[in-house]
C-alpha cells in the first residue's frame, strides 16, 4: 500500500491523512458475487439475491509486513564454494598439497586429543606413584639378589673343592656352576671369580669328554666309508660325538695385535695310518696368548740376568707357542682333493686349560717332553693370561 507513511503522520499529527478507497470482491454463500468498496470505517454489506448481510473491515493505516527468506549456505557448500573459487586460482599439484596438509593437521589435531584424553593429571599421578614403587621394589630385590648371590658364591666354592677332594667331578661340576652364575650376577672380574668360571669349564669337559681317541674315530670313520659311503661316516661322528670335548697340546701363533685379532685360524697335521687327519679351528680365545715373554732383569749387585724361569715358556723357531686348550669337536668331513679327514672344533667353546690335577685327569699326563714342572709352569702362564691368578 502506498502513501502508509504519511497516513500515519497525519492521523498521529491530528490532521486527516488522504485515502484511497481498496475495492473488493468476495462470493455469498448462495453463489451471487458481491462487489463493494472498502473505506475507512465499518460496512454492512447485503446481497442482493437472498439478502444475506456481510461485515466488512475497515482499511488498516500501516501495511502489512513483507517476510524476507535468507538462503543459509552449509559448511559443505561454503566450503565446496570456497575450494571452486580457489581452484579457478590454483593449480590441480597445489590443491593436492593443500588438501594433503589439511587432513595431516587434522590428524594431528584428533591425536594430540586423544593423547590428551589418555593422559589425565589424575592417571599421570598413579602412574608416576607406581613407577617410583616398581623402582624401589626392583632396587630392594637387587640389594636382596647381590647380597644372596654373594654368599652364594662362597659357599658354593667351597663345596665344589670339598667335592674334587673326593674326585667326585658331576657334584663338582654342580657347585661350580653356580658359583660361576653367582659371579656373573655380581660382574665380578677378580681372580677367585674368574677362576670359579674355570673351574666350571673344566669340570663340564671332564663330564663330556670324547669317549674314543682320534685314532678310533678314524678308523672307524674310514671303515663306514668303505663299506657305505662318506655321508654315513660324517653322519655317524655327528650322531655319536659331536658336541663332545677334546684336550689337546699344540703349537699356536700368537696373534700380532691381540687387541684386535676376534680370533686366531689354527690347523694340526695328524698321520693315521695312511689317511692323515686335519684338525682345524678359529678359536677367540688364541688372541690372549702373549706374543712375547718377560724380559729378565739384572740383579742389583750388577750380576748377569737370571735364565728365564720355569713359569715362562719360550717361542719356537717358528714363532708359536705351545698351549694346552679345550674345545668341542663339531664335524668331521672327508676331504676328496686332500684325501684326508677334517675334524672341526667350535670356536665358540674354545678355552685355555689352567689346572694340573684336572688335566691329568683328563688323560694329559707328564712324559719326556713335558715333566710336570714344565706342565705346572705352562698352566700358571695361561692362567695369567686369562686374569685367573692374583
């Protein structure tokens, strides 16, 4: 409706505002069409056919209001909108990117939250009060563990040496084992600690020694493979000794730098019969073998040196040093081009041997060459060499 405003001024102004007549048509209920003209105060109005009378509402001085609908846009279509309208500026590797770094930032996001949900004050308390009690109980029964391990060792020793006094090597074997395990647990080093680890070594020889000499394995060996083949003689030595203990004497080479040799290859010709038998091994513990003996010194009243004694041998004219070693026997092969048997012993078993009434137990006894000073001086020597002698 036009002119509303100053309608309205006028009647509030107390001056009357202009109007403009609203004609209006509307049907009677018996089907005849009345016409009339809507003014500024109430009418009756009457049918002309059947005289029905009608109310008719005066005009209203202010319009009627006009509702305005809004289009809401959604996130989607704003967000669908906004990557239309950038991608008219970008490149396809450029939205790529940006979208890529959009979803790493929102995963990122969602963890920090979930790590965050994870990790309450309340939860981080209790778990630092258990740490501290798993801490201290760990610390007590450490201090409990050294404390035991430590009288565990002593006792231990002492009933495996009651034990050789009676030459019982299985008991022995059993009280130095865990004497040895004691002084792994306390990371003992000392003299008495590394002789009880020696002790065990040897004792497990003497428990698992080869129960035929080299030249019974060989004959032995050669008559399987005469009569079937080279496979059943190798697999035959596998299933009856390998894994089993071996005590030698030999010549070896000191390494020249024992610090960084991890191991020294030792090889020993041995004739049986008409089939020679090579005996071959890397063993690590070849590089603590000293490369050369102590110098004598002069005595103070300036008389000549003493000779060397009894304790320390000599290199040979080849450079090598005789020792007496232990190891396990791992493979025996028959070599075609050499024909010959190749005994292989563990290098991981290998170790040098320090006790004389062990060794003659396990059937090294004195002779010629090496009378028992000359045995007793070489073992003192070796246990020099592995820290097991103060």
């Amino acid at each position: 409706m036009s002119g509303w405003l100053s309608r309205a001024k006028g009647a509030l102004g107390g001056r009357e505002a202009e109007v403009v007549l609203e004609p209006i048509e509307f049907a009677c209920p018996c089907g005849h069409k009345i016409e009339a003209t809507r003014g500024p105060v109430f009418q009756r109005v009457l049918c002309t056919d059947c005289g029905e009378r009608f109310f008719l509402l005066p005009l209203d001085v202010y319009p009627r209001p006009v509702m305005k609908v809004r289009k809401v846009q959604s996130p989607k279509s704003a967000e669908t909108t906004k990557t239309k309208s950038s991608s008219k500026l970008s490149t396809p590797t450029e939205i790529a990117s940006a979208r890529m770094g959009i979803d790493l930032q929102a995963e990122l996001t969602t963890g920090l939250a979930k790590v965050r949900t994870q990790f309450t004050p309340l939860r981080l308390i209790v778990l630092s009060l258990l740490t501290v009690i798993g801490l201290t109980g760990w610390w007590q029964w450490n201090l409990a563990a050294r404390s035991s391990a430590e009288v565990d060792f002593k006792t231990a020793t002492e009933s495996g040496m009651a034990a050789l006094q009676k030459s019982d090597f299985v008991e022995a074997a059993q009280h130095f084992s865990r004497a040895a395990t004691a002084a792994d647990l306390l990371h003992r080093t000392d003299a008495p600690a590394e002789q009880a680890r020696q002790m065990h070594r040897q004792l497990t020889v003497l428990n698992s020694l080869l129960t035929r000499s080299l030249i019974e394995m060989i004959e032995a060996a050669r008559a399987t493979r005469l009569r079937e083949n080279v496979l059943a003689a190798e697999s035959e030595f596998a299933n009856l000794h390998a894994g089993r203990w071996l005590v030698m004497q030999s010549e070896i080479a000191p390494p020249a730098d024992p610090v960084k040799s991890a191991s020294v290859p030792w090889e020993q010709r041995v004739q049986i019969f008409d089939e020679p038998l090579i005996l071959t091994a890397s063993l690590p513990v070849f590089s603590k073998i000293q490369a050369t003996s102590p110098v004598p010194t002069a005595t103070p009243d300036a008389s000549p040196a003493d000779p060397l004694p009894p304790g320390v041998s000599a290199l040979n004219d080849l450079g090598q040093r005789e020792v007496v070693f232990a190891a396990q026997v791992e493979s025996l092969k028959w070599n075609a081009e050499q024909s010959a048997w190749v005994l292989t012993l563990k290098a991981s078993s290998g170790f040098l041997w320090t006790d004389y009434g062990l060794l003659l137990a396990a059937g090294l006894p004195p002779d010629e060459l090496h009378t028992e000073a000359r045995l007793r001086a070489m073992l003192t020597e070796q246990s020099g060499w592995i820290g097991a002698i103060e």
